[in-house]
C-alpha cells in the first residue's frame, strides 16, 4: 500500500480558506432579506438597478423617470445580473454586497499570504469577518463593500502583476470597475499603485499599450457618455466626490471624527492597527509602505470634508488589519525569535477574545433578530394595485418608487396636503393619519385604502 501524500501547502490554506468562509457565511447571508429596504440607499440603488432590466440600457441609468448620475454604474450592473438571475427581491438586492463581502475576506486572506505568510493571511481574513461595520454594510443593499472589495483585488493583482505579465490585463480590468464603482474615491489608489511599480524592470512600454488603451475607452469612454447626456454631470461628479470639502474647513475636527468612526467601524481591532500603521514606517519594508501610501492618500482627502461618514471609511478596515497582523507577526520573527511561539499563542489567544466578543455584538445587534417589514413597504406595495400616480408627504420616494413598481414619484410639502385634496386630479397620497385630521379636509375628499401604524394610504378619486 503506498503511503498517503503529504497535504500541499498551497492545498491546505485552499482548505482552511474555504472553511473559513463556510464559518463566515451566516454572518452575511442568514436572515438577509427579512427586512424592509430602507429608502437611502438601498431602495434607491435598487431602483436604479431595476430599471436597467426595465430600458436594457447599461450605460445611462435612470431613477424617478430622470438620469441617473450619482455613481457610475458597476455597482447597478452587478445587482441588475443579479435580479435577472434570481428575482428582484430584498435578499438579491444585499446579495451583491454580500458575496463582495466574502470575497473581501477571501482577498485579504490571499493577500497577506503574498506579502507576509499564510497564517498572516489567515489571522487577518478571520478578523475582518468582525469589523461591525464592514459585516453591517455587507448586509444592504449599497455600494461601499464593492468599493472595497474592487480594492482589494486591483492591490493584490498589482502586486501579482509585477511577478507576471500575464496579470496586467486582469489588473486593468478590476481598475475599470474599480473606477467605475463609486464616485471620485477611486483615484486614491493612483499613489498606491504607482508605487507597487516603482523601479519594475518586467514592462517595456510596448506592453502597456493595451492595458492604457482598454482603461481610456472604458473609463473615459463613460465620462464622455455621460458629459452628453448631463451637461451638469461633471459639477455634479465633483460635489459629490468631494462631500464638500473646502481649505476652509476644521481639519482636526474632521481628521478627530474620522478617527472616531474608525474606532467604531473595526472595534477592538482600532487601537492595535493605528500604532501599526504608524510604526511600521521605521521597518523601511515596501510592503508597508504599499499600505501607508493607500491609508494617508485615502484619509488625506477626509481632512477638508466636514460630511464624512463611518461607511466612507470602510476600504481602509481590511488594510488596518492586515497591517496590524503583519507588522505584529514581523516584529516577533525579526526581534523575538527566542520567544516567538510562547508570545504567539499569547497573541492569537488574545485577538481570539477580541474576534468572539464582536461577532457575539454583531450577532445580536443586527443579524439575529426580528423580521420587520416597514410601513413605506406596505402602503407603496399596496399602492402598485391601483393606476393613479402616488405621491407621499415623507422622505421615502425610493422605498416608495421600489414597492409601488410606479415609474414616478412625488414627494410633497404637507402644507399642500388641503389643496390637493380640493383639486379636480386623480392620485394615491400615503401620508400620517394625523394629517386627515384637518378640519379643512373633507372626509369625503379622499378613501382609505390601507392603514398601517402612523401611515395610511387614500385614493382621491373625483370619478
């Protein structure tokens, strides 16, 4: 009898992979669509979604019955392929999210493998799967975790594609849609990348004419696209992109609240990563320098921006981690190497504690708990059985435009509320109960169709 093969090492991390994203699954897809989509962002992307199946066309989105040009479009064509597949429903609409998610996890896994060592990889994938908001953004239906993930894969192909030429062509391809994802943060990976190619000897210029040529008609193809389509377009990309950034602005207050996002996005993982991040620079490593470049050209911007939010940031949760494991596990090989094991097993026992007491929190905070189906839904569900146009008195047009299946729309001032209910036009109204209680509405102006908690919905029909 011959005797058993030894285990590969290349097959056993494949193995341990594999079953940590089957570990990790439920904490992105159990109980994923047993809520309501809320009106921003989620409905609101998933109409946009839904109407490139409606039109077929791909390249100038629409909402409301009007462009759509808030982001550009990998984002919507990745959850139109998705509804064509399965069905529009909430679980399809976070479906994208979440399997960007586990691929997330799957590319930091790979990716501190490349630059540090398996285990590395490993640690570093199993405690991203932690981060409170990197798991709760991977549970709506939004653009961020795709954003991230884009990231990650156009890093790891860079660095691949310095070994291989065979990579430059994937490494253009994950950059298109990584441009093409969200608006203006892309070009934070420009410094990143240019030097992860610093100095590399593998390219002659002949070999990047292709590369160059598919990025420009892609990419700028779009732009181009959308300039004719919306004269506005470009103001519109920049205020957008540049959430209000101005030299004006409290740079230490906006850095202080940066920081505390941070804190709350990674959790326990925060403190570990900043000193990281920071101390790494005295190793001289271009594999930290590689992580410094993106995190300070990522967080740069954020310094001029009084409106940044915790989900702007999350790009930067894989790279924090990756740091933190790495720079810890070299410290230990370069300067500990008497006491590494013991100091080993004190550090994975630690991050251990660290890694349960947030997914219990997650577990419970947003995952495991009560279905619930909004009002909005409800009313605008209800209002899809009738051909009258629906307006509403509230801040839900997208939850409002997604459940009633109506092509438009309109939100309006409830000081209009008497008007509108004394004029000669047909329309479906979901306002508060409240608001009926005017003594200058006729009870016989309008029919209740639907009542649900502090909303209902009336048909004003002058038939």
């Amino acid at each position: 009898m011959k005797p058993f093969k030894t285990i590969s090492p290349n097959y056993l991390f494949y193995l341990i992979v594999s079953v940590l994203v089957i570990l990790t699954l439920p904490l992105f897809l159990y109980k994923l669509g047993q809520t309501s989509l809320v009106s921003w962002d989620e409905a609101w992307y998933a109409e946009v979604a839904r109407n490139i199946l409606k039109t077929g066309n791909i390249i100038n989105l629409s909402w409301n019955n009007r462009l759509y040009t808030d982001h550009p479009p990998t984002g919507y064509w990745i959850m139109a392929l998705t509804y064509k597949i399965f069905g529009i429903n909430e679980f399809w609409t976070r479906f994208p999210s979440a399997l960007a998610g586990i691929i997330s996890i799957i590319l930091l896994c790979f990716l501190g493998r490349k630059l540090f060592n398996p285990l590395v990889g490993l640690i570093s994938g199993i405690a991203l799967s932690s981060a409170t908001w990197f798991v709760y953004r991977s549970r709506l239906g939004d653009l961020d975790i795709l954003l991230t993930m884009f990231f990650l894969l156009t890093i790891f192909l860079a660095i691949k594609a310095i070994e291989n030429k065979r990579f430059i062509v994937p490494l253009v391809i994950s950059l298109v849609l990584l441009f093409l994802t969200k608006t203006m943060v892309p070009l934070v990976i420009i410094p990143t990348l240019i030097l992860i190619f610093y100095k590399n000897k593998l390219y002659k210029w002949q070999d990047l004419i292709l590369p160059v040529v598919l990025f420009l008609t892609t990419v700028l193809g779009w732009f181009a696209l959308q300039l004719i389509q919306d004269h506005n377009f470009t103001r519109n990309y920049l205020g957008i992109g540049l959430r209000g950034a101005t030299f004006n602005s409290t740079y230490l207050a906006n850095l202080n609240l940066a920081k505390e996002y941070l804190h709350s996005g990674i959790g326990k993982w925060f403190w570990g990563s900043l000193i990281a991040i920071m101390l790494s620079v005295f190793l001289k490593q271009k594999r930290f320098f590689i992580f410094i470049i993106f995190f300070v050209s990522f967080m740069a911007p954020i310094a001029f921006s009084p409106k940044i939010q915790i989900w702007h940031l999350i790009p930067t949760f894989p790279i924090l981690i990756l740091v933190y494991f790495g720079f810890t596990f070299t410290v230990l090989e370069r300067y500990l190497k008497n006491w590494k094991y013991q100091i080993y097993t004190i550090f994975i026992i630690f991050n251990a504690i660290i890694y349960f007491n947030q997914i219990k929190m997650i577990w419970h905070q947003f995952i495991d708990i009560p279905a619930f189906v909004s009002d909005e839904a409800i009313l605008s569900e209800e209002a899809s059985k009738y051909p009258q146009p629906l307006l509403i008195d509230g801040d839900f047009v997208p939850a409002a435009i997604f459940y009633s299946k109506k092509e438009r729309v309109d939100q309006i001032q409830i000081e209009r509320l008497v008007s509108l209910l004394q004029s000669k036009d047909d329309f479906l109204m979901i306002t508060r109960k409240n608001s009926l209680n005017n003594p200058n509405i006729s009870k016989n102006a309008y029919k209740i169709l639907k009542e649900d908690r502090d909303k209902v919905l009336i048909l004003h029909n002058t038939q």
